[in-house]
C-alpha cells in the first residue's frame, strides 16, 4: 500500500507498506531538496554518499540535498516507511541549522512523538484541500524539526564509512564540482588508477563515476538558475564544457530545460 501527498515537484509526503517486497535497489539519485526518512520495519540498509547503515525499525534519517543515496531491500520481509521531501524555504530560517548539523542518523523508540508526527499527518491530509494541507504540512516540518532539535540521545553522529578511498573521491568531486572534472583529473589527483576509481564507483555506488559528476553539476546549475543566473552563466560556473552538453545533461535529468527552469 502507497500514500501519496504530493503538494508539488518538490513537496512529497510519501507512506510506504509492502508485505512482501521484492529484493532490489530503489532508484539511484541525488536531488536539490531535503529528504526525511522514519524506516518503520523491514530488511534493508541505505547508502548515503560515501556512507551506508544497515536499518534498524524507527530509525530517522535526514538526506542534505544533493546527497547520492540509494536504499536495498535485503528480505521479503514486511517492509514499512514514511518518506518527505521538502525545500529548504519550507522551513523557518532559525531552524536550518538543525538539518544542517552533523547528525543524520537518530534511533527512535519504539514509542515517539515524531513517529505519532507522521501517523497524524497520514490520517489528517488526505481529508483536506490543497490549501489546507500546504499550511499542514508546513506546521507538520517544523513541529518535526523542532522535536528533532530537542532529541534526547539516540543521535548517531555519522554512518558508516564504505571505504576510505570512496569517501576520499566523493569528497574531492564535491569540493571541486564547479571545476571541468574527468575520471583521468581524479585518478591523478588523488594517486589511483583510473581502473581503480571506476572499479570503486560501481561496486559501491552503481553508476559511472561521470554520471554522478553529471547529476552533482546540473542539480548545482539548477540551484544558480532558480536564484536567478543565466543559463549561459550557470553553464560556465559549474564547469561544464560547453553549453550544448549542459543543455543534454539538464533536460536529461531532470526532465525540462535551462530556460524552462528560469522562469
């Protein structure tokens, strides 16, 4: 069983119940809004970056944006989450911080108020119009980012590291993101081969190490063209080679172009 509040593109409620899911991967993506997930049951471990847990029932996690993850279903065993994601303006500016931390991991009891947030909202929502679930699920997130806030305990200050030499690549690609990047520039960089780096990418993250670059520079162009950069100047700003593989890549991934964004 799914539910589904979708207020926009970039606003999602989501209520997932599977009695007998399948063993797979979920979708592979990163994006530029924040994602919240409370894992009620199941089997299965999620990868964060250069980052993985395996999942415990009322686990809470929060996914920064444009943060590579993917989630394995392990067993057919009963399989039960809540997933939210919502943009950064959506929260008031004082709490920012609070998604900003350190901490994305926190084990819940199995009796919380966050997890009573969540059944509230699944029972309420879908009795309203549009307007009153915008203001519903505004109250909802920060009503949850403050409980966040004053968590007593349960917060696991980092997951679990995939490797060493992975999390020292994904580090160096996001830190020079804006900067012509190629799988070569890397490998030198930080004193591997090329086979290695590519070896790396698909065994823990399952893509190309070039597609990952691809989805971390359009996401960051997209973020420049909503706050009101050209197209043409994202395209330069984020290190792409020249305007005809940006404008590919963009529509590519998110489905609409430069100039559709813009407006």
């Amino acid at each position: 069983m799914h539910t589904w509040i979708v207020l926009n593109s970039d606003i999602e409620f989501i209520y997932e119940i599977t009695q007998t899911p399948q063993q797979s991967n979920s979708h592979k993506h990163c994006h530029n809004v924040y994602e919240m997930l409370l894992f009620i049951q199941g089997d299965a471990n999620i990868v964060i970056e250069s980052s993985s847990t395996e999942l415990t029932p009322y686990d809470f996690l929060i996914i920064k944006p444009t943060q590579y993850h993917f989630l394995t279903i392990n067993s057919p065993k009963t399989y039960e989450r809540f997933r939210i994601n919502f943009p950064a303006p959506l929260v008031e500016d004082y709490l920012l911080p609070v998604l900003g931390q350190q901490n994305q991991l926190y084990h819940l009891a199995s009796r919380n108020d966050i997890t009573g947030l969540f059944f509230s909202l699944l029972k309420l929502a879908p009795q309203c119009g549009e307007e009153d679930k915008k203001i519903l699920f505004k109250s909802f997130l920060n009503e949850l980012i403050i409980r966040i806030k004053h968590l007593d305990g349960g917060a696991d200050s980092g997951l679990k590291s995939l490797s060493p030499v992975i999390t020292s690549i994904t580090n160096y690609i996001n830190d020079n993101i804006s900067e012509n990047l190629n799988s070569k520039k890397i490998a030198n960089a930080l004193f591997i081969s090329e086979s290695y780096l590519h070896h790396l990418f698909s065994k823990f993250f399952r893509i190309g190490v070039m597609s990952y670059i691809r989805n971390k520079k359009v996401l960051n162009a997209q973020s420049l063209i909503r706050a009101g950069v050209k197209p043409t100047k994202a395209c330069v700003q984020c290190g792409f080679a020249d305007y005809a593989t940006f404008y590919r890549s963009y529509k590519k991934i998110l489905g609409i172009t430069p100039n559709e964004n813009a407006r």
